[in-house]
C-alpha cells in the first residue's frame, strides 16, 4: 500500500498536467452566446452598459464609442443573429480563443419614431473571441475578423448635426422659436390701426438747420 501511493500521486499529477488551461468549451460558447444576446440589446436601446458585465474594461470602452457614434447620427442599430456556428476553440496561456461563422441582419432606425433609415443588410463574418478571466469571472476581451466580412449594403456617409450632438436644437427650430409668425427675412408689417406720423412744423425744420 505504502508503494502505492507515489504511483497514485504521479497519476493524478500528470492528469492534472493534460487538462487544458483556460475555460472548458461549454464555457466558451455559453459566453459568446450571451454576449452577442445582450450586444443586440445594447445597440437597440443605445446603452453599452447592458453588456458592461459580460466585457473586460478594453472591450467597454469601444462600446462605448461604436454605440456612441450612432447615438450622435439620430439612429439606433436593429440587429438580428440569423445563424451563430463554432468552427474551433483552442486555449493559450489562460485564454480562450473562439472561432465563430456569423450572419446577421441589420437596419437603423431613427431614434424616437423607429422608422428604418437607409438600407437593410445581411451580412456574414468569422470572428474570433479572445475570452480571459476577469475579476473571477470569464469575459470577452478582445474580438477581430478573421477574414474579409462579407457585407450586404454599402457604408452611407455618417452626417452629423454638429448642434444636435451638443444637446442644442437645430437652427431652423430656434429661428422659429425667436421669431414666431414671422417670414425670415422680411419684417413684420404695421397694425392696421397705427397712427401715421405728424407732418414737421414749419419752424422746426428753420431751427433744425436742415437745407430743403
């Protein structure tokens, strides 16, 4: 029995040894599943902080500016997952690396009236996710494409009313505001009822200096 022992203790080491580092693959795909639900859901309400939980600081950060952008242009991203497949994952240092095919479906929606802005679009990636532990949780810290993306519509040019992204109302409501009844440009005519001036008397205008 006593022989045995080390036998056993080198077992259970070099069992311990062939364990993969990093999150199993349940773990893996549970994440990503989760993330892309609640990235749906951020981008349609405009807040990046429905999926602060599921994210490391390095990926919140540019949340918050991707969701930021469309906020500033009046929209909000309509984006539905149509097909989510796992080509491969792999662990390195602690780290998961998940490799996924994508399609999905997209509109922008003007925000307030949800009336679709632009074109529609249906598009396809492989992306992969670098997945670490963070604070004792498992979060997505980094994605890229792996491939060129095959999109669906072309990118229109982002107009940006420099005064509505500041909070301030565009310019044609404040003229209206400032200048209610009136045409821009011409001034208001006269009421009906006004007085016309009195002619100058004869000595003032000797007294005034004036050359008639």
């Amino acid at each position: 029995m006593r022989r045995s022992f080390p036998v056993v203790a080198a077992a259970l080491l070099a069992l311990g040894a062939c364990r993969p580092s990093g999150p199993s693959d349940e773990e893996s795909r549970a994440l990503v599943k989760a993330y892309l639900e609640k990235l749906v859901q951020a981008y349609r309400a405009s807040d990046e902080e429905l999926v602060d939980r599921l994210v490391t600081e390095n990926e919140a950060r540019k949340l918050v500016g991707l969701i930021g952008v469309k906020r500033d242009t009046g929209v909000v991203l309509d984006a539905e997952l149509l097909e989510l497949g796992f080509v491969r994952i792999e662990r390195r240092d602690g780290a998961a690396y998940v490799d996924t095919r994508e399609r999905w479906h997209y509109r922008d929606r003007a925000i307030g009236s949800g009336a679709q802005v632009g074109e529609e679009s249906t598009d396809e990636y492989q992306v992969r996710y670098r997945l670490v532990r963070d604070g004792g949780a498992l979060k997505v810290d980094q994605l890229e494409f792996v491939g060129e993306p095959k999109v669906g519509r072309r990118p229109a040019p982002i107009v940006l009313d420099q005064r509505t992204a500041h909070g301030l109302p565009p310019k044609e409501e404040e003229e209206k505001a400032a200048a209610p009844g009136k045409e821009a440009g011409k001034a208001a005519p006269p009421p009906a009822d006004a007085k016309k001036p009195a002619a100058p008397d004869a000595r003032a205008k000797g007294a005034s200096g004036g050359a008639w």
